[in-house]
C-alpha cells in the first residue's frame, strides 16, 4: 500500500510510513485464517499491578491489542504536545519553538530506542514515527522506523493454541503466587489473564481471586490499614456475595472503623461500635483495650460534670475488662460521691427545700420531677412546664439548661411549656428559671426517656 500522505510505498504491517513518519490510517488486510486478537474490554483490575509478570517479552505477539491501544494514545499524546508548543511560541518566539520540538522529536527517538533495545517493535516504531513527526530530518529517527517494521514483519499473528497456552500459564502463575500468599502477583496475572481471554476457566480463576481477596483482606486488618481490608471485602462479595465469612469480616471492620471515626469526639457512640465488635470477636486487633480506655473516658467526663453515678457505671464497664488499680480508685470515688448524692435532700426530690436545706421564700418558684416515659430513640429529652399557684400556665418565661459551659434556652408557650429535645449526653442537666425566683432543679438525662419537670411557686 502507498501512504495517503506523500504516496510512497508501505511495506507490510507498517503503522508509520518510513518517508514522512506520518501514521498510517489503516492497516494492511489480514489473512482470513489467522484468528482475531482479544481485547481487554472485559478484563476487571483487582488488585495493584506490580511488575511485568514472566511473559513480557517472550510473548508480545499475544498483546497486539494492547499495544495498539497503546499506540492510539501515544499518538494522541503527540498530538497534544506538538499543539502545545504551538500555543508556547507565543511567548517563547519561532526560535525557542523550533528547539523544543526538535528536542521532543529527540526525546521520542531516544524512546525508540530503548523499546528496540528490548524488542518491543510495535511501541518503538510509535516512538520514531512521532519523533518524524515533530522533525521529519531525524534520519536516525526514520532508520530506527525502518528496522522495528521490519521486526514486526516476523512476528506472526497469535493462534487459538497459543492463546489457551498463554492462559493456561497465567492460570499455573495465580496457583503459584496463591500458594505462596502473594496477592500483589496474583491480582496482576489474573488481570492479564482476564484481558487475554475473559472465559478460559472462569470458575477455577474466580475461585482464586475470591479467596486471595478474602485473604488479603484479614492480613490488612492485622497491618492495621481496616480501610484497605473493607475494599477487598467488598470486592470479594461481588464474586459471591452470600459468603458468610466474608460479610463477617466486612461488618467487623466496619462496626472497628466507625468507632474510631468517634473517638475523642463522642465517647458512647464510639462504646456502641466498638462493643459491638468485641461482643462478636473479643481478640479483634485492640478493641479490648480500646474499650477500656473509652469507658474510662467517658467516666472521667461524667465525673467532670458531678455525674457520679453515670460515672460509676463507666468505670464498672472498664473494671470489667482489665485490672487497674487507679480505675478501680475512680470507681470507689465515684461510688462514694452517687451514694452520697442519692441519699442528700434536693430541689428534685422536695420541692419545698432550697438547696442549703431551708424553705424558699415565699413565691420563689421550685421545680420537680413528675414523671418520665419511653421515647424509643437514642437521645434524650426533658420537657417541662412553669404554673401559677392556680396551676395555670406562665408564658413568656426564659428557661436555661445547662450542662459543663454548655447551656441553651428556651421560652415558654402560652400553656407554660418548655422544651429540650435531642439532648446528646447523659449527664445531669441544670435547669433554671432566668425571669422568675426560683431554685435550680438538676434532671438526669438518660438514652430513649422523655423526663417531664414542673416549676411552681411555693407559699
């Protein structure tokens, strides 16, 4: 065939013509015995390639494909640069133009080269015809061209027969890098595999892929990248997505990553993932003692607020899964102080005390417990009312609550109502008339209770 650009002839399977380096639009009609090239359009990428395998440079015929997709882009490539330094002339001038193309064409010879060096012909004839390209008077640039077509001209097309040896030595590779627990080879040869023929053997190679993901994935937790372990996990479930283990696994490192997502920012959802994981598998990484040191934590923060009773049930959590002579102190302390807040007089429990033990004046306003009930949630709420002494409504009335340096406020409706929903901790809360005389009232916040509280004068 003769080049549709300068009309000189083409030998054989020529992708550039030798004269004008430009590439040829198509090639050369195929014998109709020979069979066609697979493509890599059904090949799925596993895992991280890494290194070439033992086949990269024996059985190049094999990837014809690949290579001309490779070239296709290559090409593009060169596209891109020579419109590039188009655009640079602007402001580099004609003559720093000229220099940076004949050095591109230079760089793209020396390319060439070294993939004539390791006989891959069809990537080192892309590499001199786009150097011919960018400077069609690179004689050694068209020299080059010139031996890699003819190299390429005896490479004959790949047979059925070589196919299926080819996958059937991928297979073997996989069995081997299986064996031996080395995931990175196997991904990378199952990919190539896949690429070469998607259906050679299926089953057997799904079979190896699972197991190597699952595998992978549990030596991932162990290196403490859980992350990392729940994208194999997944990707083992699309091979088989009914596989017990592997959901286990997977929810496992969810349940550990979600509460480390928690940790320093919110203590009891963190207790929540994590206990979760270590009621299901008590020697999973550190959970244990990640427990503990959460427990401890959220006791400290409690105790910090004067809630030694949820203190103490922090604490008696840690104590029960390790040893530890100073939490065993905290605990005793803590228990001391709930004991002693229990059985001391509050505004909570008689309304008719000030909290130095004697009467209110006359008209202040006092507040009281009068009732609770379940709300079914995890969080908290306390709701209240301010009444007369006929027991009608107060509106208008600021209502603070208060908790560490935290504290909002609300006013009262018409029918005398306030309220705090969606109350995040369960510490004790302050609550405090701001318009009224009245007595602090300290609430109990609990997890899923709706606590319903009362101010009124007293005479």
């Amino acid at each position: 065939m003769n080049c549709p650009t300068c009309g000189k002839p083409i030998r054989g399977r020529a992708l550039f013509c030798p004269s004008c380096g430009q590439k040829v639009s198509a090639l050369a009609p195929r014998s109709s015995t020979t069979q066609p090239s697979m493509t890599a359009a059904s090949a799925v990428p596993w895992g991280a390639s890494e290194g070439a395998g033992p086949f990269a440079i024996e059985e190049q015929g094999a990837q014809g494909c690949r290579r001309t997709t490779i070239v296709l882009v290559l090409s593009g490539l060169a596209l891109l640069l020579v419109v590039a330094l188009g655009v640079g002339a602007v402001y580099l001038g004609l003559q720093d133009r000229q220099e940076a193309v004949r050095q591109a064409a230079l760089h793209h010879y020396d390319r060439g080269s070294n993939h004539l060096a390791l006989q891959e012909y069809e990537l080192a004839a892309a590499e001199f015809g786009m150097a011919l390209q960018l400077d069609p008077g690179l004689d050694s640039a068209r020299d080059g061209l010139d031996v890699a077509q003819e190299r390429l001209e005896g490479i004959p097309e790949p047979t059925s027969q070589l196919q299926d040896e080819m996958s059937a030595a991928y297979l073997a590779e996989m069995t081997q890098a299986y064996e031996r627990q080395d995931w990175p080879t196997l991904f990378a040869t199952a990919d190539r595999l896949l690429a070469a023929n998607p259906t050679y053997r299926r089953d057997e190679v799904d079979r190896l892929l699972f197991e190597a993901l699952y595998q992978s994935g549990l030596q991932l937790v162990e290196q403490d990248r859980v992350t990392e372990a729940l994208r194999m996990f997944d990707r083992a479930l699309l091979l088989r997505p009914d596989e017990h283990r592997v959901s286990r696994a997977r929810e496992l490192a969810t349940y550990y990553v979600t509460g480390l997502s928690y940790w320093d920012n919110d203590w009891a959802l963190a207790i929540e993932n994590l206990d979760r994981v270590h009621t299901q598998e008590p020697g999973y990484r550190d959970v244990g003692t990640r427990l503990v040191e959460a427990h401890r934590a959220l006791g400290e923060q409690l105790a910090s607020a004067q809630d030694w009773c949820g203190a103490e049930e922090q604490y008696a959590a840690a104590l029960a899964l390790t040893t530890d002579a100073d939490l065993a102190l905290e605990r005793e302390e803590a228990a001391v102080q709930c004991a002693a807040r229990e059985r001391a007089p509050t505004a909570a429990l008689t309304p008719d005390a000030a909290e130095d033990g004697t009467p209110p004046p006359a008209g202040s306003y006092v507040g009281e417990i009068v009732g609770s009930e379940g709300v079914g949630s995890q969080k908290m709420f306390i709701r209240g009312h301010v009444l007369d002494g006929r027991g009608v409504g107060v509106g208008g009335v600021r209502v603070t609550i208060r908790a560490w340096d935290w504290s909002v406020t609300a006013t009262t409706d018409g029918s005398g109502q306030f309220s705090f929903d969606g109350l995040a901790n369960p510490v004790t809360y302050t609550i405090n008339l701001e318009d009224l005389p009245s007595a602090p009232l300290d609430v109990e916040g609990k997890w899923g209770e709706l606590t319903w509280i009362r101010f009124q004068p007293v005479e």
